[in-house]
C-alpha cells in the first residue's frame, strides 16, 4: 500500500505491505496486510474510488458507523485505521482467519442444532448491541460473519457495515432505499413502506433457516419469484429429511424472526428471551 496522502484524519500514518487477498464484495477487496513496522497483520479493505464515483458518503458513512460500534464488543470486527490514496480507500480491520461461517459450517462433519443455537444467540447480543447503538447494519448474512480464528470455538464476528445506517430518531426515521443481498432482505425493503431494525431479524431468521438446514428459505429460479416469496412469506420447512432432526423450537425460532408485519417481529432484545431446547441429533443433510 503507498503512502498515505492524508485527507482524512488518521490516528497513525504508517505503511502496510498487503498480501493475499481474503475475499471481496460489491465495492472492495479485501486483503491481509502486514504493518511493517510492527510485522503485526490485518485485514485491509481496499475501496476503488472510481467504482464508488457519486457514492463516497457510503464508506464515511461505514467508517463513521464503525467508529460507533467497533472496539464496544467482542463480536464485532474493529477498526484500526483508515487513510486514503488519490486512488484508494483503506480501512484496516482486525484480521479474521477462521473464514466465512458459510464455510466453516460446510466444513464441520458433525454438526448439532445445540451448535447453530450458539452461534445464533451470539451473533443476536451482537446485533442487540449495535440495535442500542442506534444502527441497523442491513446487510447480514453467512458472507459478513466471520471466524476471528481457525479454533473450534473461534468467536463469530460481525463485518461489513457498508450499508449500515444510524438511524436518528427511530419512531420517524425510516429507510426506504432498496439495498441489502436479495435472499435476506425483509418484505418491507421490497415493498417500500419504510424499514428499520427489525430487517436485521428478519436477516436473521434466514441465517438460522440456512444454519439448520444447509440452504436459505426463499431461493426461487428468478429474483422476481424470490422477491415474491418473500413479500408472501412463502417458505416451508421442507424437504423433511433436511428437518427431521431439528426441533420445534427451533423452527418456531425461525417463524418468529420472518414475521411478515416488522411491527409484529420480535426485537433482537425480545429473540434472546426464546427458550433454546437443544437437541443432540446431527443435523443439516447437506452438510454432513
Ligand atoms: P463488501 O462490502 O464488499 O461486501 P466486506 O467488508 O464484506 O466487503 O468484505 C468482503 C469479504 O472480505 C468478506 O466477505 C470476508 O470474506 C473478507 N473479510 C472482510 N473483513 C475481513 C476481516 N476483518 N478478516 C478477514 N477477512 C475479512
Ligand atoms: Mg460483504
């Protein structure tokens, strides 16, 4: 990474070496970076001014969010710093190295429903946190959270805040662009009636469909037919061979996060009182 040119405040101006590059999205790549002078590693989001022409308040507005929520919890990606080129954005994140939970869980060979429980509860006093913040991160799913390490019970941490917003007052502050990855987004987004907090629920509730059965609720062969579904929350727990092992619980779980009517959905504060049975049969066919 060049030297920083610094048009934005920065706590340090030093150099990274970047290195293998760790995944990317819409608007970045992100990459391993070693601080030179401290041989210490990131991760380093490296965002493409061109490509974000016209949309630059997108990544002050991630940076800014980031300022609010990152260093306050345990399961949420910090940030260290952030400098920018004529060229670049740079935002240098605590390195993950446990990978993406969509491959760790691909990966594990037996995997029970007391396991997807965790992970759920954990990622749920997360979004609570950033709920209390006053922010809806918008974009959760398998690809945002991430392992901080390779160890089995590595803690899972929420990244990406790229379409996170603050939201000022919440009883008249209300979203209505059209943002998010289509699978998991609530039918309030598509149907633009206003949408807030209860998006990350609903986000959520497909994490933890797609966390006990290997597959997310609302796949249809076109993004009409998937958008339609989910304004209809038409989704079943089916095949039953992928569902035989998993609890009523769980699914009555899943069914109260995709609550159609977002003033109906639980809050994340009120998902955390759900009583969790946790049944010790492998689960999620695909995966095993
Ligand atoms: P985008 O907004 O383009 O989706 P993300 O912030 O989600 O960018 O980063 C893209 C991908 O890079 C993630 O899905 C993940 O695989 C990887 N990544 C992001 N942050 C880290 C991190 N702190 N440590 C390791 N990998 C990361
Ligand atoms: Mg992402």
């Amino acid at each position: 990474i060049p030297s920083p040119r610094l048009e934005m405040p920065v706590t340090v101006p030093c150099q990274y070496r970047t290195g293998k590059t760790l995944g990317s999205g819409t608007y970045a790549i992100v990459k391993e970076a070693i601080h030179i002078e401290t041989g210490k590693y990131f991760a380093c989001k490296v965002i493409n001014k061109k490509l974000m022409e016209g949309r630059e308040h997108m990544v002050r507005n991630e940076i800014a969010v980031l300022k609010r929520v990152s260093s306050g919890h345990r399961n949420i990606v910090t940030l260290h710093d952030y400098f920018e080129t004529s060229h670049n954005l740079y935002l240098c994140f605590d390195l993950c190295t446990g990978g993406e939970l969509f491959d760790r869980i691909c990966a594990k060979g037996n995997y029970y429903e007391g396991d997807a429980a965790d992970l759920v509860r954990t990622i749920f006093e997360a979004v609570k946190y950033i709920h209390d913040s006053g922010i809806v991160h918008r974009d959760l799913k398998p690809e945002n959270l991430l392992f901080r390490t390779p160890a089995e019970d590595a803690d899972i941490m929420i990244a990406d805040f790229g379409l996170s917003r603050v939201l000022e007052d919440e009883k008249f502050h209300k979203l209505t662009e059209i943002c998010g990855t289509p699978g998991y987004m609530a039918p309030e987004i598509f149907k633009k009636t206003g949408h807030g907090k209860p998006v990350d629920v609903w986000a959520m509730g497909v994490v933890t469909y797609f966390l006990l059965a290997g597959y997310t609720p609302f796949d249809r062969d076109s993004q009409q037919l998937e958008m339609e579904a989910i304004i209809a929350g038409d989704y079943k727990f089916e095949p039953v061979e992928y569902w035989a092992n998993v609890s009523e619980t769980a699914k009555d779980f899943v069914r109260k996060c995709l609550t159609i009517d977002p003033a109906e959905r639980p809050t994340a504060a009120e998902v955390l009182k759900h009583r969790v049975r946790v049944v010790h049969l492998p689960i999620g066919i695909l995966m095993a």
